[in-house]
C-alpha cells in the first residue's frame, strides 16, 4: 500500500463526492436537520399526574394517594382552581364540597366536580376518575385482600423513563451514518460505470490503494458526521470511548454495504434502488430501540442491532465495556464477512 | 393521438418500471413514513398506559380492563410470554390473574397475584395501571364506586390528535412523491438516454408519450394515496368522494411532473427542486399541523384544495356539499396545469429534435 497514493486518492473521492449537489446537499443540511428534530424533541418528560384540588375540608387520603407519579396541589378558591386548569397547570381539577367526608363516612354516594381543560383526552378524564374513586375508597376504608408480588424487568429507571430526545438520539446517529451508504455507492458505481477505475488501475495505484482510499473516504463521511452529531448533543457525556468506537464499526459496516451496492448497481438511480431498501433494512433495529415494543425479538439478526443497541445502553445508561464487549464482537464480526464479500463482488465487477 | 400506441407505452412503462428506483421510492417511502410517523406518536407521545394481562381463568377483570380508555389492554397466552413483552417495553405492566381470581375476591378469599413492571415505564404510567387495576378488582369484589363525579370540560379549544393532525401531509407525500416523480424521472432519464428522440421516430407521438407517462403517474399516485389512508383508517363515511379527490390530486402531481421531465436536465436537479418545492407543496399540511398559523395562509397553495376535502371527508365526515367548492377550484387547478402540459409538448417536440 501506498500512502501517498491513498492520501492522493481520498482527496479526490472526497472532492467528488461533493461535487454532486444532491449528496454535498443531503450531507450539510443532513446534520443539521438532525441537530434540529433533536432540539425539537421534548428534553424532559412529565412523569407525574398533577391535579388541582380545591377542599373546604381537610381529607388525609389526598396526602396518602400522594406518592410518587402523582401529585396534587391545593387551590385555595374553586374559580383559582378553574383558571389554572384552563392554563393547563393541572391535568385536571377537583372540587369537593365541604360535606364530602361526612357524606361518604355515613355511607352515601357524594357528587364531586372534577375540571378538565378541553384538550385533556378521553384517555386522561378516565384515569383521573380512577384515581378520584379510589381515594373515595381509601377514605371510606375499604380494603383489598391481594397478596401483590411485584418485579421490575430490565433496567429499573425508579419510574423516570428517559425523554424522548434521548431515546431517538442513537436512532438518529445511526440514520446518519447509514446514509452515507449511498455516497459511498454512488463513488463506487460513478467509478465502474465512467471505466476510470481502469483508468486508475493504470497509474501506480493498486486495487488494495483503491479499495482503502475508498474505505477511508467512507469512514470520514460517515463517523465524522455521526461523531459529531454525538458530541454537539451530548451523546459522548458518558463512556465516550464506547460510544465512539461504536460509531466507527458502525461507519465499517456501512463501507461494506457502500462497496456492495456500488458493486451491484449500474447509475445513481440504481444506487438509490438499492440503498434505500438497505437502509431501511439496517435501520429497523433503530426503530426497536427508540420505540421499545414495536419490533420482534428477530431484529437481534440484523447487524445493525448490535450498532445502536451498544449506543442507546453506552450514551444514557454508560455502559462500559464489560457490558457491551459481546455486542462489539457481534459486531466486529458482521463488519468482516460483510467487506470481504464487497470485496469479493466489486473485485469481480473491475474485472 | 392513437389510443393503441398509448397502450403499448403504458406496458412499457409498467413493466420496465418496477426496475426503477422510483417505485421502490414510491411505495416503501410512504409506507415507511406512515409507519414511523405511527410509531412516533403512537406509542413515544401515547398517554394510554400498556397493561398485558394472563388470564389463567375468565376474569371479568380482563374484559372490564379492555372496556376502560385510560389504559391499552393485550392478553399474553403464557407468564413467559408477558414477561418477554414487559421485558421489551411492549407493556408498562404485566399482571397474572389465577384461574379462581373472581370468585376468590367476590368471597373475600386472600388470593396471589403476580405483577411485572417495566423499569423504563414512568411513574405516571405506574400510577395510571396501579389505580385502575384496583378500581377493576374492587368492582369483582363489589365494591360500589364511592363517588358521583361530574366532570366540566372548561375552555373551547378542541385538541386533534398528533396522528390526525400528520395525515395531510403523509397523505401529500405518498400522493406526490409517486405521481410527480415517476413522470419526471421517466422523462429526463429518456432525455439523458437519447431515447425519446428514437421513440419519436416510430408512429408514437409526444402526445401518446406524455399520455402513457402521465397515466403511470396518476396511477401510482393514487395507489400510494388509497395505501396511506387504508394503513391510518381514514377513508370516512364517503369513500368514493375522497377516491375522486384522490384522483384529482394525482391528476396535479403527474402534470407538476411532466412539466418538471420537460424542464430539467438531470435527475440531481429535480431532487434539488424537490427540496425546495417540497416545502410550497406541503405547506397547507404544515399549517393544518399548527393551529397557531392562520388558517387562510394554506389557501395560497395549490395543494390546500386537495388536502382541504381530504380532511374534511376523511376526519369529519362530511359530503359533496361541504367539500364542492374547493373540488371545483381543483378541477380549474387540473385543467390549467394539462394546458401547460399540452404547451410543453411543443417543447418536447423540441426536445426530441435537439436530441
């Protein structure tokens, strides 16, 4: 291998590549656009119910339901109460009257008033009724003969789940390092497609400086982006080792994808053919991680799984390297097989 | 204009078509879109907790818990089975009835009950499942709800759903991205090829080309639209009506993209315009998305008249008197835009002999 050569070579498929509008395009407002769903995507999350209460009376049960996920907050007057669940400081308003306790202590079925603001769902009005006739039980005291074993499964979060900024966050680092996968094509198949591989081939450059020079192109596109993305959004806050080790094997596996679909395809538009069904493909297990529940177990045989699995838990959990080391195996190990078989096919293809 | 030759183009474009990016494009890309923007607001911004539920018996929890709004319901066959979901975050909590739940709590019989918690859920969520749960058990056991509540919705502001509110504009995409692409790719990729000048060598005339091509479009475009409102449940009271309008939109997205085929150069350029573009034919989605922009803004786009009576059919289910006026104003919309693709033709005869 020929350094010089490489450098000389990079160079140039870096210029070239933004020498075509649309991915130089893709490839700017493509970080930015990223950095802007970020910021738009809620960076906190209301986890507690906050209802309003307004009470002539003192009610013990109000402070015992109190707990953590639910909050209530008094209102000294009933027309306060109102304004301030037409603020939406409160999800919903109670109002009790001031014989409710005696009422429901002799045994009758009291009416309260409960306020909700017009865009609270039928979904929440349900729940806060729920949570209002339960009180009356608690205060009426009847109880519940249940012996209640409780376990928690995967990471206990004491019920403060991540925010949604942060659970998309490794969704849109891969995204970003996977769509470099048409660049990469594109210089590839623009090469077979114009004979200026053979051209190449001619000068001093061996396939080997080709397929490295290439490579290197791929891998500045892909993990510089993704590399940065991270950094500028906090997502190398905790193991940023990790993390970024993570991104460059994932930048790996998207040259080999690059080399086998530049192989493949004949023009741009056939890259495109093939690229997006590719990316959609490798970005399946990003969706599992950032919407849990919404894909099967069998995206554990996707490549891409171990990718942004070892980032979601690295970036907002910090796991460290003991945690992930098998991950980074499996993934180390997709990346091998998946470039020699680009090799291999783009090997074919020059000849 | 021979109806044959515009059949024999049409064949050629369907057959040699699904080889070409564009349908991949087409077709996956509103699905895939339909799906995340689902997945998205859906289950990330849902405020329905998931409780999934093993019912070794036939608990009258299981079915009373599937009639209650506050929280999703999903039966799991076996423990190991709710365990794996609660596991994954399928649900927020996982409860195991024994087979003799009902009649044990209706006795006041002491009775087991396994209960799993996701730890990624929230306590608002914890709570939600926890109060529910016990208001259902205390019904099994017959205890009588303590309160009357009265419940006072204050304020006039009526809140659409994110889902409802992303329809328009995933309804624009999928009718737009396959009606005004493939006509405009298929033409510019003739172009770029040099055999549109050799098609128009043989009997077939510009006008049986842009026929054939426009048919394509239209076609696809109303496909893709019909999918979208078939994966979001959104054909309303009037199917038909919303068919129609479908239809009259493809009409406006295959003639944008005979004009765009006649006028640009290459395939990178139209996706430059499209960046661009995009954002003046979405814009009536995105002001339907945010209340807080004036509604009259999205009347300026051409599109408004077909996402107007899109909504208006499939979220309120309205008929032809209410939507009329704006169909009408679409139909001038069409039949404008075919003037200007007749106009083009003469430019394509052009085309055809410069290349």
């Amino acid at each position: 291998m020929n350094p010089r050569l490489v450098g000389t070579l990079v160079q140039k498929d870096l210029a070239v590549f933004f020498r075509n509008r649309l991915f130089a395009m893709i490839t700017i407002l493509g970080i930015i656009a990223y950095l802007v769903i970020y910021s738009v995507m809620p960076g906190t999350i209301d986890y507690t119910l906050e209802i309003g209460l307004y009470s002539p009376v003192s009610i013990p049960a109000f402070e015992e339901l109190d707990q953590e996920g639910l909050e209530f907050v008094t209102a000294p007057t009933e027309e306060q109460l109102r304004q301030a669940v037409i603020d939406g400081r409160f999800i919903a308003g109670i109002s009790l009257p001031a014989d409710v306790m005696a009422r429901l202590l002799a045994g009758e079925r009291p009416g309260i008033t409960v306020f909700f603001a017009a865009d609270v769902t039928p979904e929440m009005r349900d729940a806060v009724a729920m949570v209002i006739q339960e009180l009356g039980h608690i205060v009426t005291g009847q109880t519940l003969d249940i012996e209640v074993s409780e376990e928690v499964l995967g990471l206990d979060l004491g019920g403060m789940p991540l925010p949604p900024r942060d659970r998309l966050r490794p969704l849109l680092a891969v995204m970003l390092i996977m769509v470099e996968t048409m660049g990469l094509a594109t210089l590839i198949s623009s090469e077979l497609e114009r004979r200026t591989i053979n051209a190449l081939l001619v000068t001093p450059a061996t396939v080997a400086d080709v397929f490295i020079a290439k490579g290197i192109a791929g891998i500045s596109l892909a993990f510089g982006q993704a590399a940065l993305f991270m950094a500028i959004v906090g997502g190398l806050d905790k193991q940023p080792l990790v993390v970024l080790t993570t991104l460059f094997l994932g930048a790996l596996l998207v040259i080999a994808a690059g080399f086998l679909i530049g192989a493949v395809a004949k023009d741009m538009l056939s890259v495109l053919a093939w690229s997006i069904p590719v990316i959609i493909i490798l970005l399946i297990p990003s969706i599992a991680v950032a919407f849990p529940g919404s894909v099967a177990g069998w995206v554990e045989a996707l490549p891409s799984y171990y990718l942004v699995d070892t980032i979601h838990r690295a970036s907002n959990f910090g796991a460290g390297w003991s945690d992930v080391w098998q991950n980074l195996i499996m993934l180390l190990g997709f990346v091998v097989v998946l470039a020699w078989v680009g090799v291999v096919v783009l090997r074919r293809r020059m000849q | 204009m021979s109806l044959r030759r515009i059949g024999v183009l049409l064949g050629k474009e369907l057959f040699q078509g699904p080889r070409n990016f564009i349908f991949v494009f087409v077709i996956v890309a509103p699905v895939a879109i339909s799906f995340v923007m689902s997945l998205i607001f859906g289950t990330l911004f849902a405020e329905q907790p998931r409780l999934g539920i093993v019912d070794e018996g036939r608990s009258q929890l299981t079915t009373s818990a599937r009639e209650t709004a506050a929280i999703a319901v999903r039966e799991y066959r076996s423990i190991a089975d709710l365990r794996r979901a609660v596991e994954s975050g399928s649900e927020d909590m996982g409860i195991v009835l024994p087979a003799d739940f009902d009649s044990s709590m209706s006795q006041g019989e002491r009775i087991p009950v396994s209960i799993f918690i996701w730890g990624e859920s929230s306590s608002r969520s914890r709570t939600i499942l926890g109060v529910t749960v016990i208001n259902l058990v205390r019904e099994i056991a017959g205890q009588e709800p303590p309160l009357e509540i009265d419940s006072i919705t204050l304020g006039e502001e009526v809140t659409v759903p994110w889902n409802e509110r992303l329809l328009p504009l995933i309804v624009l995409m999928a009718v737009f991205l396959g009606g005004m692409f493939l006509p405009a790719t298929s033409i510019i990729s003739e172009k770029e090829n040099h055999t549109l000048a050799a098609l128009l060598v043989t009997p077939a005339t510009p006008e049986d080309v842009f026929v054939a091509k426009g048919i394509v479009g239209i076609a696809l475009s109303l496909l893709s639209g019909m999918v979208i409102l078939l994966l979001n449940q959104a054909f309303g009271a009037h199917p038909l009506l919303l068919i129609l309008v479908l239809a009259l939109g493809a009409v406006m997205a295959a003639g944008l993209g005979l004009l765009m085929g006649v006028a640009l150069k290459d395939v990178t350029t139209l996706f430059a315009i499209w960046k661009l573009g995009g954002i003046l034919l979405f814009g009536p989605a995105f002001v339907y998305m945010f209340p807080q922009i004036p509604a009259w803004i999205g009347r300026l786009f051409p599109t408004y008249y077909i996402l107007q009576p899109i909504v208006e059919i499939s979220q309120r289910g309205v008929g032809w008197e209410t939507i009329s006026t704006n169909v009408f104003v679409l139909v001038v919309l069409d039949l404008l835009l075919v003037g200007a693709v007749a106009l083009a033709l003469r430019r394509a005869r052009r085309v055809a002999s410069l290349g």
